[in-house]
C-alpha cells in the first residue's frame, strides 16, 4: 500500500500537478465532461468518482507536507471550495441531463414541474432562512474553534512572507501576473473580463435554458463560461494556493517549499527566437522591424481569428448573429483563448513576450 | 421532500415537510448549542487560572505563617497591630487631604497664571508693534507720538512681566509643597509596609478561604467578568515600547498573571518562615507552620488527610517524617552531604540532623516527627516558577532600580509580554553545553537544520587537503558548543504544548536563561554600571550595629551580618544583597576591548557611549619592528601565532578550515583550471607580508647601543621576575603579576593552583578565571629570547614608551644594572620546539600568479594589461606588491599601526546593532548549528570560517571569509556571542536609558583605567584582585588592598602619586621614595595622563562616598582640638605680642607631647624601626597624604580599616570603653586625644623639617 503510495500515487499526482499537464488536463477533462455529460453525471458514476477524489485527498495527508499544506488555516476555504464546486457542477450537469432527455422525450423539464407562482413566508422561506443560518453559525463557530485565525508576526517592510500571496479569490490574477505585462494582466484582461461579462445580454439572444438546466440547447455558452470559470479562474487559485511556493516557484503537492530552492528562469522574447534562434543574427535596431514577427502573430491572430472562427468551429453562430455581435463574441474568446497559449509558451518554450516594445512601453 | 400543495382557495400550501424543517431546526439549534459551549468553554479553560489558583493558596498560607508571628511571636495582638493599622491610615488620610488643599490651590494658581502669561504675550505685541513704528516713524512728530505710546507699553509689559513671574512663582511653591507632602506621604505608606500586609492577608484569606462559595460563583464561565479572583495580571508600561516597525506601542506585560508570587518578596526558596520565626520557642514555631501548612493545602488538616484529598502524596511525605533529599538539597545548605549525613541549617545555628535511610531518602536521625517536616513536605509543592525573582532586589522589588512596575518582564527576557500561553509568550530553554556536537549524525538527530550533505561534501574537501587544525578530517575545531538545550524543549512541548509552529511568527522569543543579561545594554548604554558595594560601615565605637536583614536574599552576607551582630567591635560588611551582576556580558566586552576587536568592528559610539574609551590598537606598532625581531621569527609567527605563545591574543589567519585544502582556481593569465596546493598558496602569502612589513620599517629603524650580556646577573635578574617574596632585599618586579614566564602553561600549574585557577592545556589559556585578566593582561615571555635581540630588549625594559606610545606596560623605573639583570635573565628563554618547525617555504610562480589575481582585480586595466603589468615586474617588486595588498586585506591594520596605513578604515562588519539583525539575515550557509544569533556568534568565535563551509566561494581564496581563529576556549566564546547579541538598536525612549550620575560615571570610569592597567594584578580593588598575593608568602610585602583609598588620601597627593610615585622621595634620605621602605615590590610608573590620574582620584573619592575636592583645612567639626587651639594661639602672639597666653592651650599642647611620647609613635613610625615592625615614617606625612578624618577613624580602630594589621589600639577596649591608662590626658576623653595626635604629628614634622 505503501510501495503504492510512494511510487504509483504520488508520481502521478506530481506529474499532474505539473502546470502545463494540468491545464490541458483539465480543459480535456472538461469538454470530455460536457461531451458525456449524460452518463458521466449518472450517481453510480459520479458518486465513486466524487469518493475517489476525496479518498485520493484523505491518502495523500500521509504525507506532511501535503497534509501541512491543505490544512493551513488560509487553505482550508479552498479546499471546501474545490469540493463544494465539484458538488454543485454535478448538480447542475445531472439536471440538465435530466432535462435534456426529457426534452428528447418531448417532456417539460424538471424545474416546470416544481414551478410554483408563491409559497408562504412562513415556513417555506423564513424558517428554510433560520435554519441555514444556524446551521453556518454552527459550522462557523466550530471552525472558528478547530482552526483558529491564521495571526502572523507583525508586519514589517524589511521581512515579507516568502511566498507573499494574494487573498485566495485574488490568486487566478496574481497568477495571470507571471506571464503577462502587469498592465495586460492587471488592467486589461481583467477589464475584458468585465465587459465580457457586460455583454453577455447583448450578444446571448438564445431564449432557452431560462429557469431551467439545459446543456443541449446552449452548449456553446455553457462550455465558454465553463472555461472561464473553472479552467481559467478556478484552477488558478489551486495553482496559486497548492502549488505555488517559496520565490514563488511551481512545487509538486507533496514537495517541501523549501526557501533555498531557486530556479532562475531566463525568458525569451519572440523576436528573439525569431531574429537570434531561428536566422542567427543579431536584433535590428528599429523596434518595428524587430517586433515584426510578434506583431504578424498577434494581428494574424486578432484580424484572421474571428475569419477563422467563422469559417470552422463558430460556423453556426455566425450564422445566428449578425457581423457586430460576432466580433464581440470572437474578439473576447481569441483574448481568453490567448492566455492558455501564452501560458502554455511559457511552460515549454521559456516564452517572455510576444510583442516587446519597451520604447513604449507595450508588452504583450 | 415536497408535499403536493392543497389547491382550495388558491392556497400553495407548503413547499417543506414541517416535521422535516422542525427536525433540521432542532438539529441545528443543538449543534449551535453545543457550539458555543465549547468555545465558551476553551475561552474559559485556561492553564494560568489553576497556577494562579495555587499559587494564591501559597499566598494565603504564606501570610497566615506571617501573621500568626506577628501576633503570637512578636509580642503584638492583633488590637495593636489593627490601632497601628488605623493610625497610619489616619496619618495617609491626613496626607491626602493636605494634598487635596493643595491641588485646590493650585487650580487657582495655575488659572491664576494662565491668564498672567496670556495678558503678558498679548501686550508684548501692541509693545512690538510701537518699537517697529519707532524704528519706521517718517517724521521727528510721528516718532515722538510713538516713543511716547511705546514707553506706556514697556511700563506695562513690565508690570504684567512681574504678574506673571508672581503667579509663577506662587505656581511653584505650590508644587514644591505638593511634592514636599507626596514624600511624606510615601514615607508614611513605606512605615505602613508590614500593615499593609496584614491588610492583605485579610483580603486574601477572605477571597481565597472564608468566602469560597462566593469565589466559586465569581469564577463561573460568562460571570467572571465580575471581578473574579483569578484573572490576567497585566500591567502597561509607559517608558518601554515593542518595534512593530509600523508604530511602537507601549509594552505591555502579563507574566505576572502566571508568575504571580515572582514580583512578590518572600517565595524564594523558604527562608521567609524559617528567618521569621524565632525558632527558640519551638511549639509557637511548631504551631505557625502548622498553620501555614494549613493554609497552603486549602484547609485540609495535614494530620488527617482525607481519602480523597489531591494533596495525599505530600501529606503522606510529610506523615512520614521522609522527604526528598532534593527537597533538602534545594532548601537548607548542606554539610557533609557524601558522608550520609547532613545538618539541616535553618539560617542561624544547626538545628537537626538527617541521615540518609536505605531508600535514599533523608530522614530525621531520632525519627521524631517534628513541625519541621509538615514545613518541608508542603513545600515541596512548591513549583520553580512560583517562586520571588532570583534577582529580586536587583530587578523585580518595588526599591530595586529595575521594578517590575516600571520595567515588566520581557524588557530584559524578550518573548512576547501580552500572551497567557506558555507557548505563545516564547518561552525558551536554557542554553545548554555540548560536546562534539559538530559531527553530522549527531546533529541530526538533534534536529539541527542540516544539509546532510553539505556536511559529507565538506568532509570530503577536507580529506583532500591539509587538515586545517590539529583535528583530524571534518575540519571542526568545534569540540564543545552551547545550544538550546532541545531535550526540555521537547518536554515542555510534550507538557505544555509550546509547539515548533506556534515558535515561528515572534522575532524577539525569550532569552534563554543564560542569555537574559544580554538584554542589559538596550539601556545600559552608557556602561554597565553595578553598585559599588560600601566600604566601611560602623566604625566608630559605639555606633549601633545594623541589625542583620531578613530580607537579605544572599546568603554570604547574611551569614556575615549574623557574625557581625554577634560580634559588635568587627568590621561591618552591611547586609546588602550581592548585586546582580552580568557577568558572562561584562567578561565579553572585556574580551571585546582585550581582543581588539573593535580595531576591525566599528560599534557606534552615539549608540553606545561606553565605547567612547576605547583603547588604542592592542597590536604592537610595526614602523620599527626590524629592530625588534627578525624575519625568520616573524614568518614562522604569522603562519601560526599559537605555535610560538599559546595564549597570545594575535589571531591565526592562515591554515584554517576554509583555507587549507587543495582547490581548483581560474587564473587570469591562462584561463585554465589549475590545481592549487592551499598550503603552499598561504606560505606565498605570509612571505609576502612579512617580507612587506620588513621593508616598511627598514627606514625607521633605529640603532640600540650593543648590550653586554655578560654584565647582567640572570640570576638577580630571575629573582626580579618572579617576585619571590621571601628575597625581601632584592626589591622583586614582580613582572609575573602580568606575564607568564613559561611557554608551557603546565609548568605553572602550582602557581595558577595558588590562584585557584587552572589551566587549559589545548588553548593555554586559564580556566579558573573570572573576571579577572590576571595574566594575559600580558604576552607570555616564555621563549622571548627566540623572538627579541637583547638590545631591543634591554631598551623595552628601560623604557616601553619609546618603542610603544600606547603600551600598557609601565616603566618600572629599572637602573641599568636591573634592567642588565632581567634581560640576561630572559634571554636564557628559548623556544626551542618554535625554532625547530619547518621553515615558511617559497613558491615563486605561485606568488607571482596571487601577483596577477591581486592586479587584476584592482580592475583598473584590462586582464591581459593587468598581467603584463605584473610581469614586467621584478620579483622583489611582485612580493611587496602583494605584501602591502595582504595587509589590507587581512585587516593588520585594525590591531598593527603601520605608516603606510595610518588612517585606514576597518575592514569588518560594524556591529553596533548586530543583536537586532533578522536571523534570516545571517548567513549561517551549510553551518551544522541552530539557526540563533547566539549560535551564529559563538560558532563564529570558535571556528570564524565556519560558514564557508561547503560553499563554492572557499575555493576563491580572496573571496574566502577573513576573519582570523584567536583560538577562544569555549567560555570567552560564550561570552562574546553574550555580548554581541547585546548590541541591539532596538528603540528604547530616553526615559528608560540608563543615565549614570557623577559618581557612577566616576566609577565606570575608574574601572575602565583599572581594567586596562590591570591594577588588580597587584591590587586589590572592590575585593577583587591581588593576583600576586598568593606568591607572596609574607603578607606584610603584598601589594595593599586599596579599598577606602578615598577616603585615606587626599586627592592632591594621590594624583600625583599616579603620575609619579616616587614624587615622596626626600633628597638624601635612603629608601624615602615608598611610603613603606620595606615594601620590595615597587609600583611602577604608568605615566597616566592627566585625565586618568584625575579619573583614578575620582574613582577612589567615589567608591569612599567622599568629594573628590582638594581638602581645604579645618574639615574637621570639633574645634577643641588643644594642639591646633594652642597653634593658633602662637600664630597669634606672633602677630601681636599682647595677646595673653591661655594656659589651657598651652597645657594641652604639653600634654599631647607627652602623649606621643608615651605611646612610643616614632618606634615604629620611623626608619629605624626593624622590619618587622616598620610604619611608614611620619616624615611623609607632609606631602599631605592622609585626609584628616581618615586619620581619625584610624587611631579609633585600625583593625577595621585594615584587618592584620601591626597598629596597635590605643584608645579603647574591644568592648569600645575608653581605656584607663589614657584617661589621664586630655580630660580622658579619646576623641580629644586622637584629634590631637594628629595636629601635633603634622605640624611637629612640618616643624622639624623647617
């Protein structure tokens, strides 16, 4: 069991835990989710599966330093998040599968059955409402006696904590911040972000899945914001809280965060792959002839994406709506598409920027 | 889940099952319940309460012992003590009503002043205004409107200038009788102490017995807000703060709250009880511990204890008349514990006898059950931690100058002052001693943070190489070593739960034990200043003997004080506690100034005054060292100092553990890894040094006549040296009260068991020393003649100062033929086994390749320009080069003077706020040690390359660490690390600096002259000292003990005595340049500048508690001294022969002569006087040497001024009753006899001289 442990268990986790094998792992496991979702969300499978990963998190506290990790005071909440997600993921995904067979079946939905026009206050809403807040008092005053306040030494300017980390809702963009230009990271994508999430009303004119689970009828935009929320935002935080340490360098989940370790990373740009690496010579002077190869991706990629899109896996959608909503729609999924990559060329190429132009101060 | 709704009327009905709401209500109601419990509960349950609780039982039971005294014993009843209670209360009430009066008044007088103050400034203005117009004014009438307007304002600015200064003044006196009445008041309040106790005694035996019921309410969960009887004890203290970086809050201190009785007099140990009682009346006795015991066990009967009773094992002790032989060890002092039996002391007198039964117990010998053991048995409950403050007087009490009002607890411990945890307030263990902790398996397991295979590589490097020591392979001069002593750690982790995790968010944990004192300097910037203890007390006869004080905690003076009560005509030593000395911080800032350590670590002065003193560099000058020695002596030196004088204090910078090994080295003129040999590498290196050195001072070189060796008797000159006491005629120097004379140590081992020292045979160095320096004040002169030419020698001796303008040595006034005499004397001492070590050998490509490195890094030309620079060079040019870049990279200069690099900057890390750097700031690399300041420090001390140890750098020889091994035994280590951790920069507010007064700035002073010249080698000085006394076998020719020296001389004299002792000497008069002709020792001229011989005068002066000033006649009050009375007689008469002779005066004067006649003064006090008997004469008495009080006191009682000695006692018995056969002078009174003795001494030789 031991032997299992040690040599099966825990490689594989490490090797997971990877960032670049976790990103795509997760981005596979999503849309091979949302694809079998039918069968997938079934309890006799969904139920051993939700165990096996519980029962994976209560093995892996054999070892101290994962057991350290997760049981800190600040880590705990993410913890609980992580299982509170899966749970409600599953939820949702049982009943749209409910739904859309029914809806196969020509049956309403779940939810129409349900559907009342009024309940009484009393009990049906304020008792439901004291209850849970008993309930969470409870739980908070438990918690609160269990794993008292994480209180640290007094802050000083001269000794800041190795790893200094955000606040956990905070870690997807402090994560961001690895790759990205701050401005880019800090104000721009979170910018997009928020208009994205803005224009949702504009440019989502599809009626259905109102008051009701569905995944069948608006695959497209459920699969997006999955991917936003679980994928680009969700397993952030988890890199950021579980495996980002001390210097902030990537630790496996059971590797010690050993202050000494340090891995002094030496980025390149594209221009300099491109000019150095690939025509082995030296950088031209004028800066937009040497960002010229970053400046061809970047607009290929932003200019002939939406074309692209249009042409092949958004053929449908291009088809419902008209030129300027599917600009929208293009443009704000070529940025969220762009941060994997751009990740993703960091963890195998060393990539530093795509476009660098510290002349003015633009770096992409 | 869902119920269908009913549909009459619309109705939705309900959504939820009620009964499933109702169950899921209920179930959550519960769990809250029990929620809140438990955290009300673990709120609640704190370890502090129970110790409190306990000790507050103590408390109780220690005031019933107390009070029951007082009443039964002490012959007082409760009605007295209660009317003497009430009175004095009377009198505070009185007190506070005056002061109430006056704080009335002076809120009158301050609005009184106020509105003064506030009219004065306003018309100030309008009188500024006219000036200015005055000064502007455009016409002769305009100007003379304004003169006019602008002397109305001066006339009336200076009428409410003097209003104001009349408020003021009013406001003043006012304040003065306000604090004139807050004295009294606290007068009052100190009489009322032991009243006030009895006070508390009520309130305590109320809260804790009689009112249990009510306590036991009061200390319910969520009612014990209502001033419950145990609760946190906290105090804020205003002058101190805590460094949050971001603000400095007041620091607040809550250790009392478990440590309750530590800041209360009278826990310590048990000698309270004991001291107490008069043990005369036994069965009182017996009854007061009794009750005592009865009270600390919470009332149940220690007869008959109950089955249930949670105190039975003690009472079962105590029933058994058994006690725990620590038990008695701790209590009582013990006699002749090996021989199984020990007498139980209870302060006084012996008092009962145990034997040790075959259980290992102790047992009382008649096996009666006697008070005694209740009283021992119950205090054996008594846990360390309870106890008084082991240094109350000096740092906790109310009166001692740290109270714990003022200065909390973790002002000096540190830890984190607010928290009621054991863990949270960082508790440390003490430091601990090991040995061999270096070895890697060893300090694993330990827990050391430990790269096990930093440690191998290391290992393996120095297998390779040369060892660097006289240690095998590892490298580790690290034989013994202090660590926090991780086995208590573990158990008060296991105990107490101070877990590793809660030890790691606290930058300031608690000091360890040991290390509490390094905490004095926060303060103590200007010095640490201990008390100097009184000299003389109760000399006269018939002053009342201070009677002894039970509150005394130290035994010694105790003991001392109970001798002196019984024996009233002995000297006194008041019963003063010892003070609390830091001794381990005192011996290393010694060691700090001893080794030189400050000429390469700079300590700020502004943040440490104390270091303003600073001694010059402790290293001899090299300008001139081509005169002194020779070449070949000095490179073997360099190489290893410690081959030739184990004790010297030159540090080894070469052949150490990060320098010796073989290593791979890029050099710039190839580019190509070559193998290095590290030994020959460092033998390039002193060549070059010293060769550079040499050369420097060819120049300077002076020529010392030619010394004919043959003249000098080694013989005398041996006597000289060693000061035999016994050889009264040869007038020794006792150079030995500074100098060893042997290079092997073990040779002086009788000697040093004479001074109750031995010696470390690894590092030479004494082991038995305190705090003296007894002889490595100075170098070892062993072997000296295979160092010195004898010329250089001869002219040292006869004046030190010419060749070395700082040295310490003094001149000892030598004629030629002594100074002959010693020198052929030491130049018989060869240090064979130096001379025969291998020679420095050269490597000329190597030292050509440092050459090139040196250069290169200059980086002032290009590599390759670089190396051809050197290469055009001649080889003797390629030495000095690197010889004079080596001196400055080694730092010589820090210790050396050397013209070249008269104004050089130190090369060290400035230390003036070392203890307060983060230790994450330390570069403690791959060093298998604790990651403490205190550890980095002391394994620095011991092994100062220790962390290079593994790291790349070692094998970049100028990359290397510096800093020399000077080869400290463990304990200077130790205390080095002490004092290094003490140099902290933390804020402290001015208000709680410690600012010495004149005298203690006198005396710090004073100590730092003695401490340099070593004045206690031959001195005794504040009852330390006198090294050379053991040596001496005739105590009539040891140097004097020198205490109440300010008191005996006048300051005229003895400053000059310090600049030249020989200023006494009359021309013509054999033997009258010492004070005592016989004295064969001589002391020698310091040539103390005039600042120290002032300094010194001081330092006496105010160690007597007398003024410092020159004495200016008549100091003395009783004026009807006859001798004096009939001088001014004659003085008179001479200027008007009218004047009528008194025949009282002139009769007196008769008298006295007779006097001194009878007393036989001149036998002694005279040179003719045989040896043994001999005084000194009174002819000295004319340079004004003794003060005239002195004298008195003298011939009142010379024994109590100086125990053994010859002078008799003239005037009164041992009992102090005026003897018989001198009331026929002077009216029998000895106070007039004595005063006129003294006048006619003086002014008869005054007169004779004349």
């Amino acid at each position: 069991m031991n032997t299992l442990f040690e040599y099966v268990l825990k490689p594989a986790m490490t090797f997971v835990a990877k960032p670049h094998i976790l990103l795509p792992v997760a981005s596979v496991a999503l849309i091979l989710t949302l694809k079998y979702y039918r069968t997938i969300t079934k309890p006799r499978i969904a139920v051993p599966l939700g165990l096996a990963l519980a029962g994976l998190m209560v093995v892996s506290c054999f070892d101290p330093n994962f057991k350290k990790n997760i049981l800190k005071p600040d880590n705990v909440p993410i913890v609980l998040l992580l299982f509170g997600l899966f749970f409600f993921f599953w939820l949702a995904l049982r009943r749209a599968a409910i739904n859309d067979e029914a809806a196969e079946r020509g049956e309403p939905p779940l939810e129409a059955k349900m559907k009342r026009e009024t309940v009484l206050v009393w009990p049906d809403l304020v008792f439901v409402e004291l209850i849970c807040l008993v309930l969470v008092s409870a739980a908070l005053v438990f918690w609160a006696v269990l794993i008292p306040a994480p209180l640290e030494e007094p802050a000083s300017a001269a000794l800041t904590p190795n790893p200094s980390k955000a606040p956990w809702y905070f870690l997807g963009l402090q994560e961001m911040l690895v790759y990205f230009d701050p401005w880019y990271a800090g104000v721009l994508l979170p910018t997009m972000i928020i208009v994205g999430l803005m224009a949702i009303p504009y440019v989502d004119t599809n009626p259905k899945g109102a008051g009701y689970y569905t995944l069948s009828e608006r695959r497209f935009a459920i699969t997006v914001y999955l991917f936003g929320f679980i994928v680009f935002w969700v397993v952030l935080i988890t890199i950021g809280t579980f495996l980002r340490g001390a210097n902030w360098n990537f630790f496996g989940p059971y590797d010690k965060w050993d202050p000494h370790f340090q891995r002094p990373l030496k980025n390149i740009n594209i221009s300099e792959i491109f000019w150095v690496k690939m025509l082995k010579q030296g950088m031209p002077e004028k800066w937009f002839i040497r960002e010229l190869p970053g400046l061809l991706m970047a607009g290929a990629f932003m200019l002939l994406g939406p074309l692209v899109l249009a042409k092949t896996v958004l053929k449908d959608l291009f088809k419902k709506l008209d030129i300027v909503r599917f600009s929208l729609v293009a443009i704000l999924l070529l940025f969220m598409i762009s941060m994997p990559l751009k990740m993703l060329g960091r963890w195998l190429i060393n990539l530093k920027y795509v476009i660098y132009i510290p002349e003015y101060f633009v770096n992409i | 889940m869902t119920k269908r709704p009913s549909s009459i009327h619309n109705d939705p009905g309900y959504f939820y099952s009620r009964k499933l709401l109702i169950r899921l209500f209920a179930f959550a109601s519960l769990a809250f319940a029990v929620g809140i419990t438990w955290w009300i509960w673990v709120d609640f349950d704190r370890p502090w309460k129970d110790d409190q609780k306990a000790e507050l039982r103590w408390e109780a039971g220690r005031f019933a012992l107390e009070r029951f005294v007082l009443e039964n014993l002490a012959g007082a009843d409760e009605a007295k003590y209660a009317k003497q209670l009430e009175e004095a209360e009377a009198k505070v009430a009185a007190r506070r009503k005056e002061i109430d009066a006056i704080d009335a008044e002076l809120k009158q007088a301050n609005g009184g002043f106020y509105l003064a103050d506030m009219t004065y400034k306003e018309q100030k203005q309008y009188t500024s205004e006219a000036e200015y117009w005055v000064q502007e004014a455009g016409t002769l009438a305009e100007l003379a409107d304004w003169w006019y307007q602008l002397r109305f304002h001066r006339d009336r600015e200076d009428r409410l200038r003097d209003a104001r200064e009349r408020a003021n003044d009013q406001l003043q006196a006012l304040l003065d009788r306000k604090k004139a009445a807050e004295a009294e008041l606290d007068a009052v309040r100190a009489e009322m102490r032991k009243n006030a106790d009895l006070k508390r005694l009520e309130i305590v035996r109320t809260n804790i017995q009689k009112k249990r019921g009510y306590n036991r309410a009061r200390e319910i969960p969520l009612l014990d807000f209502l001033a419950p009887p145990v609760k946190v004890k906290q105090i804020v203290l205003d002058n101190l703060v805590d460094n949050y970086e971001f603000s400095t809050p007041k620091k607040v201190d809550r250790c009392a709250t478990c440590h309750v009785l530590s800041t209360d007099v009278g826990y310590d140990a048990v000698r309270w009880p004991v001291e107490a009682i008069d043990t005369k009346d036994a069965k009182a006795f017996e009854e007061g511990v009794y009750r005592f015991v009865y009270a600390v066990f919470d009332g149940v009967d220690p007869g008959k204890p109950a089955p249930n009773d949670p105190f039975r094992r003690e009472l079962d002790l105590v029933r058994k008349a058994r006690l725990h032989a620590e038990t008695l060890d701790f209590l009582f002092e013990m006699e002749d514990a090996d021989a199984g039996e020990i007498k139980v002391k209870d302060g006084r007198k012996v008092w009962k006898k145990y034997v040790r039964d075959g259980t290992g117990l102790w047992k009382q010998d008649d096996n009666g059950k006697s008070v005694a053991e209740y009283y021992l048995g119950a205090l054996s409950g008594m846990k360390p931690h309870w106890r008084t403050h082991p240094h109350f007087k000096d740092m906790v009490g109310g009166h001692s100058p740290h109270p714990f009002e003022k200065f909390g607890c973790s002002a000096c411990h540190q830890g984190r002052g607010w928290s009621t945890d054991f863990g949270l307030a960082y508790h440390m263990p003490d430091l601990k001693q090991v040995d061999d902790w270096m070895t890697d398996e060893r300090a694993h397991e330990e827990g050391y943070h430990i790269p096990l295979s930093a440690g191998q590589t290391f290992r393996a490097a120095m297998a390779r190489g040369a060892s660097p020591e006289n240690t095998g392979a590892g490298g580790s001069d690290l034989h013994t070593g202090w660590v926090t002593d991780k086995a208590t750690g573990k158990r008060w982790e296991h105990e107490l739960g101070a877990t590793e995790s809660k030890l790691h968010y606290w930058h300031w944990p608690q000091f360890p034990k040991t290390l509490v004192q390094s905490s004095c300097l926060k303060c103590h910037k200007e010095g640490l200043y201990r008390t100097a203890e009184p000299e003389y007390e109760g000399v006269r006869v018939g002053k009342p003997v201070k009677a002894p004080d039970t509150t005394a905690f130290d035994d010694q003076s105790a003991a001392l004080n109970a001798e002196a009560a019984s024996e009233p005509n002995r000297l006194l030593i008041p019963a003063e506690p010892a003070t609390y000395r830091p001794r381990e911080l005192e011996r290393g800032l010694d060691n700090f100034l001893r080794f030189g350590c400050y000429g390469c670590h700079k300590v700020d002065t502004t943040l440490f005054p104390f270091m303003k003193n600073v001694r010059p560099k402790v290293g001899p000058p090299l300008d001139e060292i081509a005169t002194k020695t020779t070449k070949e002596w000095a490179l073997r030196w360099v190489r290893n100092p410690k081959d030739f004088r184990p004790q010297t204090r030159m540090p080894r910078f070469f052949g150490l553990s990060n320098s010796s090994h073989n290593f791979r080295y890029r050099f710039s003129d190839t580019g190509n890894f070559d193998d290095v040999n590290g030994a020959a590498w460092a033998d390039a290196e002193i060549q070059a040094i010293v060769e550079w050195i040499f050369e420097e001072s060819k120049g300077r070189a002076r020529a010392y006549p030619a010394v004919d060796l043959s003249r000098g008797d080694p013989k005398r000159g041996e006597q000289y040296v060693v000061a035999d006491g016994q050889a009264s005629e040869n007038r020794a120097k006792a150079c030995i009260a500074c100098h060893d004379i042997e290079v092997d140590t073990a040779e002086l081992k009788v000697d040093a068991a004479a001074l109750g020292s031995s010696f470390d045979k690894a590092s030479g160095r004494p082991t038995g020393w305190k705090e003296r320096m007894s002889r490595r004040q100075a170098p070892n002169l062993g072997g000296i003649a295979s160092k010195v030419t004898p010329e250089w020698l001869f002219a040292w001796l006869k004046n030190p100062r010419g060749y070395w303008h700082d040295t310490n040595m003094p001149d000892l006034r030598l004629t030629d033929q002594e100074a002959l005499d010693i020198t052929a004397f030491l130049m018989t001492k060869r240090h064979v086994a130096f001379e025969a070590l291998p020679p420095v050998t050269f490597n000329e490509s190597i030292l050509t390749r440092i050459a090139e490195e040196l250069k290169v890094s200059e980086q002032q030309e290009s590599t390759e320009d670089a190396v051809a620079h050197v290469q055009r060079w001649t080889q003797r040019e390629r030495v000095l080069y690197v010889g004079q870049k080596l001196f400055k990279h080694y730092g010589c200069f820090g210790c050396h003077t050397i013209e070249a690099y008269k104004d050089a900057t130190p090369i060290g890390t400035e230390l003036s706020d070392w203890g307060s750097k983060l230790i994450e700031r330390l570069e403690f690399n791959h060093a298998p040690i604790e990651q403490t300041r205190f550890s980095f420090a002391y394994a620095k001390m011991m092994n100062p390359r220790i962390y290079d140890m593994g790291m790349p750098r070692a094998d970049r020889p100028f990359d290397r660490l510096k800093m020399p091994r000077f080869g400290f035994m463990p304990e200077e280590a130790k205390d080095l690390a002490t004092f290094l951790v003490a140099l902290t920069s933390d804020p402290v507010p001015a208000a709680s600096l410690f600012r010495p007064d004149e005298r203690e700035a006198d005396i710090l002073r004073g100590r730092e002259i003695v401490k340099r010249y070593n004045c206690q080698g031959c001195h005794v000085i504040e009852n330390e000292g006198g090294d050379i006394w053991p040596v001496i076998a005739n105590s009539k020719w040891r140097p004097p003990d020198l205490k109440g020296q300010g008191r005996k001389t006048q300051p005229q004299w003895l400053f000059q005595f310090l600049k030249d002792p020989v200023f006494i000497a009359i021309p013509g008069v054999e033997g009258s340049d010492r004070i005592r002709p016989w004295y064969s020792i001589r002391m020698p001229t310091f040539h103390f500048t005039d600042e120290e011989a002032r300094a010194l005068n001081r330092y006496f002066s105010a160690l007597s508690r007398v003024p410092a000033d020159f004495e200016t006649g008549e100091p003395d009050s009783i004026s009807a001294a006859p001798y004096a009375q009939a001088k001014r007689f004659e003085v008179k008469k001479a200027n008007n022969p009218q004047e009528t002779e008194s025949v009282d005066a002139r009769s007196s004067l008769e008298e006295t002569r007779l006097m001194f006649l009878a007393y036989q003064c001149k036998s002694c006090h005279s040179k003719e006087a045989k040896i043994e008997s001999a005084a000194p004469d009174f002819r000295l008495s004319r340079g004004g040497r003794l003060r005239d009080t002195w004298i008195v006191d003298w011939l009142w009682g010379p024994l109590k001024l100086q125990p053994g000695t010859a002078m008799p006692v003239f005037f009164v018995d041992s009992k102090g009753t005026p003897r018989a056969q001198e009331l026929q002078f002077l009216g029998g009174n000895p106070d007039v006899q004595i005063r006129a003795l003294r006048d006619f001494v003086r002014h008869h030789y005054r007169e004779e001289d004349r």
